[in-house]
C-alpha cells in the first residue's frame, strides 16, 4: 500500500498567494469592530451568512429520509441529482494518485474524521480502488492551504484532489484554480463560493446544526430564561450558519440572549468566558457552535456553584460522558464525522467514471437523551476526545487507529 502525507510549500505561484488573507472576518466580529456584533440583544442574522431559502430548505432535510444502506450512512444521501463522470474515468485506478488539501487537524473533530479518512483510503487501495493517497495540512492558514493546493496542480501527480477549505471566499479562487486544471475536484465539509467541482460532499449543514441546538434550548427553558452563546470564530461558512439560524430562532422566542463569544475552541478561554458572565448574573442556558469545550464550560458551573445550564454540546466523548455523569439536560447537535469516509470513495467512483451526486447530501441527526447509552456504549473504549458518530467500526485500524492516536 502506498500511502504518504507531504507537506507543500513553496511550488504555489505568487499571483495566487496575493488573493489570500488570513481569515474571512464578517462585519460584527472581534475582529472587525472589537465586540462581539451585538447591539442591544439584536438577533438579526447577517445578510452575508444569511440564506432564507437555504434555511428552509435544510430545515426541511432534517426530516427526509436518506437514499442509501441503512447501515452505512456516509454512502447516504439527501435528494441526490445524480451526474455522469465518465470523462475522469482512468483504464488503472489502482495506479491513481488521490491528492487531499486539509485545513488542518486543530481539533478533535478534524483529527477523529482524518484518521477514519486514511483507514477508509487503505481500504480502497485493498480493494484496488485507488493507489497513491498524498495529504497536506495547512495548520487553519489560508494562504498555507492556497500554496499547498497549487502545488498538487503544479505538480501534475494528481488524478483526483480533494479539498477540504478553511475558509470560505478566500480558498475559492484556489479550488476554482485546481477546477480549471482538469483534474476532477471534491470539496467536502466547509464549502467554496463555486459550484466547479465535481461534486461538494457535506451533512446538511450549519443550518441545521444550529437550528437544533437552539430548537432544544428554546423548548427546554422557561421564557424570559437567559442563553449565552459560545463560538469558535467567524468566516467559516457552516460556523456562521449554525450561528445565523440560532439568531433566526432565538430571534422568534422569549429567551434573553446575552450575546457571544469566540473562543477560537480553546477550554480555558471558554472556562473563563462563562465565569465572566456568572459573575454578572444567571446564564440558564449555553449555545455552542461546536461543542468540543463544552466541559470546560461546565466546570464554570462547578466552580461558581451554580446549577448546570440546559446545554446543546456535540457528539465528543467527553461532553457526552459528562451529560450522563450529572444528568444534565442536554442534546449532541451532530455534524457528521463519518463524512470523512466519503470524499475517498467518491474519488474511487469518479475515476472509475461511476456517477456521483453533484451535492452529496449526507444525514445529520443530533443525539438525543434516549440515544445516549447506545453511543456511549458503542464508544465505551474510545478516548475522550473522539466523536460518537465517526462511523469506522468496519475499517481496517478499528479501533486500534483511534484509540491509539
């Protein structure tokens, strides 16, 4: 089996490099104006992230039923448009070259779904799908990732590359790039403001996950309840939607939001966030973006000697363990990590000339209360920063590649 990660640089060509900035940062965040956007409680998405059609429609697909085995969800999809991709068939694809641009692998979420994408690609070079699997890791800098996805082009080793964003207008131009190189491109997980690859792989979207976790807080406490949201950072597209759809719902409810803050991920930073906010009265209920700290926020809790919040987390070990040591009230919004697995085997199909969907549409059910034993007993030896719904119990490392990271 042939299977390397390599780290690229220097090939990317200076015209492209001049197109990036470090971050795509909308109007009303830290680094746009210094606050956190928030003016008087205001809960108006901005227009930027705000899609009401898009809204809706993913709205909608959180209650229609997938096409696909139901035992195998991330070769599920939502309403597929299926399309011909006959012209990138190759005569050996087990001599193909698979050539993957990460964003990186900054977070616990990132590095559960990369280790089940690498277990997915030995399978496929078992089965002879594919040959040469090459990844680079751009460390979450945008110009990193523009260099390293023009040096795949520039190199010309490439049969299929796969793209996997860390922000959204300021990659465009490089995946545009790559398209026009007439190699067939995937995007998956953060999207592009373009529609030239050949198919853009993701579960149903920010949207979505915020839209649950907002739902839950919304049906759980009492009107007049205070919630305080905690976010990542901003230009992310799905980032910025789960946010733009918890505004839309909280918009429309009697919960007191007392605005955000970005944590760029990191516990102490959230830790501290809470006890602020403690300190300046009740918070009934916490909102997260993505929910990897969200036991650190908890441990505010603790330490202030207040009662739990009514809290949406997400499908890490850790927050769920939590949820069942102190019986919390809670949801895992879910933003599938078993979409890892997709992106390869799509680039199996497309070099086979198999037809793929153009949207690939995977599902994005969040955990609820009388799920969670089962996902914590199927995860019972994973670590604690692993995700329940990785989906690679079949692979050829399980559980070892996980456990052992």
């Amino acid at each position: 089996m042939r299977v390397s990660r390599v780290l690229l640089a220097g090939a990317a060509s200076l015209t492209l490099v001049l197109t990036a900035c470090t971050t795509d940062a909308p109007e009303g965040s830290p680094d746009a104006d210094g606050g956190n956007g928030e003016e008087n409680g205001a809960l108006t998405p901005d227009a930027e992230w705000f899609d009401q059609a898009e809204f809706d429609a993913q709205i909608a697909q959180r209650e229609i039923t997938p096409e696909g085995p139901e035992d195998e969800p991330w070769m599920q999809a939502i309403e597929p448009e299926y399309i011909d991709t006959s012209e990138f068939a190759i005569d050996d694809p087990e001599d193909a070259t698979v050539c993957f641009s990460n964003a990186s692998v900054s977070n616990p979420w990132r590095v559960t779904g990369f280790i089940t994408m690498e277990q997915q690609v030995e399978a496929l070079v078992d089965e002879g799908r594919i040959g040469d699997f090459r990844s680079s890791d751009a460390a979450d800098d945008d110009n990193q990732q523009i260099s390293d996805i023009q040096a795949f082009v520039d190199s010309g080793d490439c049969d299929a590359i796969i793209i996997s964003p860390s922000t959204t207008a300021t990659l465009t131009p490089a995946v545009e790039t790559a398209c026009e190189s007439g190699v067939p491109v995937i995007v998956f997980d953060r999207g592009v403001n373009s529609d030239c690859m050949v198919t853009f792989i993701h579960p149903i979207g920010g949207y979505a996950y915020g839209a649950d976790a907002a739902d839950f807080l919304v049906e759980e406490l009492e009107p007049g309840s205070t919630v305080l949201a905690l976010r990542i950072l901003p230009g992310v597209d799905v980032l910025e939607h789960r946010w733009a759809a918890a505004q839309q719902i909280f918009g429309d409810s009697e919960l007191e939001v007392l605005g955000f803050e970005f944590t760029e991920g990191d516990g102490a930073a959230i830790k501290d966030l809470v006890s602020q906010h403690l300190q300046r009265g009740d918070v009934d209920g916490i909102w997260m973006d993505a929910g990897d700290g969200a036991v650190a926020g908890l441990e505010a809790f603790e330490d202030a000697g207040q009662p739990y919040p009514v809290i949406a987390g997400e499908d890490e070990l850790s927050f769920m363990r939590k949820w069942e040591e102190e019986e919390l009230t809670a949801i895992a919004p879910v933003y599938s990590n078993f979409q890892w697995r997709t992106p390869v085997i799509a680039a199996g199909m497309i070099l086979a000339g198999e037809e793929v969907p153009a949207e690939w549409i995977l599902p994005q059910d969040p955990i609820r209360e009388d799920e969670l034993d089962d996902y914590l007993d199927r995860n019972s030896d994973m670590p604690s920063l692993h995700y329940a719904k990785f989906g690679g119990e079949d692979l050829p490392g399980f559980p070892e590649a996980w456990t052992d990271r």
